[in-house]
C-alpha cells in the first residue's frame, strides 16, 4: 500500500463515516488521556488511555459503538426486539437492553447456565430495565448462540420481528461502530500531536479487534494492536477476529483481507476462566485505580492491563514511544458479588 498523507487519511476517514449507519446514542469523542503517573511507575512508552468508560450512555463502555449501528440497522427493517445474550455480568447484554428500552423495543436476554443467587452488577440493571431474561440451564457458552435463534424463530412464526445479536455483539454491524473508532482516535493523535506505536486491547468474543484492525488498515496507520484474551485460546480468537474484519470490509467495498496471521492474540491472563477475576486483573486493577483514579473491570480491562504491564516486563513495548490502551468500560461487574477477589480489608483505626 502506498503512503498516505494526514489530509488523505481524514478524507478516508470522512468516506467511511458518511457510508456507515449510525443511530447516535453517546457524545462523541470520549477522552484520550494521558497516564504520567502509571507511565513513570513503568519502565518503557508513555501510556495513554482512550476513555470509552466514559460513553455517557448505557453505564458507558464502547458496547454502546456497535450497538449504533446495529440499532440503525434494526429500525431499518422495524425490528421490533432486540435479542442477544452472553454471561449473567454482560457488559454487552446490559448495554442493549438499554438500548432496546431507549428506542421502545423489547429486549430478551439469553444467559448461559442457571439464574444466579443474587441480583446485582450488571444482571441488576438488565433486570431494571425489563428486559425478558432466558436461562440456558446449560454451562457451555455456545448455548447462547442456540437459544438466540431459537427464540427468534419462535417470535417470527407468531408475526413478531426480532433482530437477533450473536452474543458478545460479535458481528458485522458491530464490528462497523468499533471502525468509527479507529476514525475518531486518530483525528484525536493529530491533535495532541502523538503517533501511538501500539494500541492495546482486551479480546473478548472479537468485535473491538475486529473492528480496529480493518480501521487500521484503511486509514493507513502503522500502529500494531496488541490484543490479549480474556475468554478464548488465543488462536481460536485470531481466526474470529480475521472473519469479522473480512465480513466488515466487504460490507464497506474494501479489497482488503484477513486472515489469522493479521490478528495475533496474546494469551496467559485469562486467569481461571472467562468472567472470573484473576490475581494479576486484581493487582493490576488496584495499581491503575491508586495511581490514576481509574476503576478497571475484573472480566476484561483489568486482565488486559494485567498483560500491557508484563509485556513491559518481557520487552514487548520497548520499541514504543507512545501506547494507547482501550477502557472498553465495563465497571459494574466489579460490583458484582462480595469482592473477595481483590483480596482487601478495611483499615479500620
């Protein structure tokens, strides 16, 4: 591919954001801001946090970026119910509910395994929000998929529209609101003069990744995205990650295409399993939010910060001058259960 100068990759910037529909929810753009003192603690490049916690809709959290999209898409063919699901504490379920109920749609929430003890985090406010809620009565995640499109054949045989979202919001349209993204930071490092040599990012079910490699790739920009995963064998999460992007990017006219080898995941911080806090997540949640003031979450962002502050360790951001990390929100679900996890007690004098 040939260079491409700063006014060439706004131009391209603008085509993209005029060709994708978006049905507007959040202010945007959320802050990019720098850490100096989590950057002076560490050895290494000056880290930057891109603020998507700070989405000012749905409790925040860069779920609301796909979800635009998918909204648009949904009243496009008058949809009349949002259908998705994932683990009790989604991130990405409780965004759609709200969603759902902002634009007057139902809104039914399929949850693997059986309904949990207690109501709280993110359950709690999916609840409030009187979204239907589904129950697999089956541990294995891929329950979900099953069930989504069960229940939207169900309400399609007796006259209803449903619009059925895979679970963890991993598709195309999804995938299109995370590209906005890439658009939006990069307008942001022309302002502040910066040119970030990595962006590092939490690897869910892939959508974020996605959408920020085809973004990438169309702008031109030479930062490497540095993805760790938090629920899936790393090469499993590759291959998912090249087939969004290359859905996406026939979706838009683009030529490019992916393939595993483009979406490298870096594995080791998942801890014991998906959805379930880690030692380092705790520890690395607990520095950030005393030396920054920032409150991580224990199901993504604090098991990705986990690895960003051991990729410093092993000499994986030593050629880096600048590193954004992506907050993709998520903090209720560290107000789920009793926190024993963090391992802390109250000083009491």
């Amino acid at each position: 591919m040939l260079p491409m100068t700063a006014a060439g990759r706004l131009d391209v910037a603008c085509d993209i954001e005029k060709k994708i529909p978006r049905q507007r929810l959040a202010v945007y753009p959320t802050p990019l801001q720098s850490f100096n003192r989590l950057s002076a603690m560490q050895p290494g490049p000056k880290l930057w946090v891109k603020r998507d916690d700070l989405i000012g809709f749905g409790l925040g959290g860069n779920k609301i970026r796909g979800l635009e999209v998918m909204l648009a898409d949904a009243l496009q063919v008058e949809a009349d119910t949002l259908i998705t699901g994932a683990g009790v504490q989604s991130n990405h379920v409780r965004a759609t509910a709200f969603v759902a109920a902002f634009a007057g749609l139902d809104c039914i929430a399929v949850y693997w395994g059986k309904p949990p003890l207690n109501i709280d985090g993110n359950y709690r406010v999916t609840t409030m929000l009187d979204a239907q809620v589904h129950f697999t009565q089956n541990d294995d995640r891929a329950s979900v998929d099953a069930a989504i499109e069960t229940l939207a054949d169900q309400m399609r045989r007796s006259g209803k529209c449903p619009y059925p979202i895979p679970r963890g919001g991993a598709c195309m349209m999804g995938v299109l609101g995370h590209v906005l993204a890439v658009c939006e930071a990069y307008r942001q490092c022309l302002e502040l003069a910066i040119s970030p040599d990595a962006i590092v990012i939490a690897v869910g079910s892939g959508g974020t990744y996605a959408g920020w490699l085809l973004g990438t790739k169309l702008l031109n920009l030479n930062w490497r995205i540095i993805g760790y995963s938090v629920s899936r064998d790393p090469a499993e999460a590759s291959v998912q990650i090249a087939r969004l992007a290359n859905q996406a990017a026939l979706w838009l006219g683009s030529e490019f295409g992916f393939s595993a080898k483009d979406a490298p995941v870096q594995g080791g911080f998942i801890g014991p399993g998906y959805g379930i806090p880690s030692p380092e997540g705790a520890n690395a949640i607990k520095l950030v939010a005393r030396s920054e003031g920032l409150l991580l979450d224990p199901v993504y962002t604090g098991k990705a910060m986990a690895g960003y502050l051991e990729g410093l360790t092993a000499g994986l951001f030593d050629e880096c001058g600048n590193v954004i990390f992506l907050h993709s929100g998520g903090e209720p679900a560290f107000f789920a259960g009793q926190g024993e996890w963090l391992g802390i007690h109250p000083r009491v004098i």
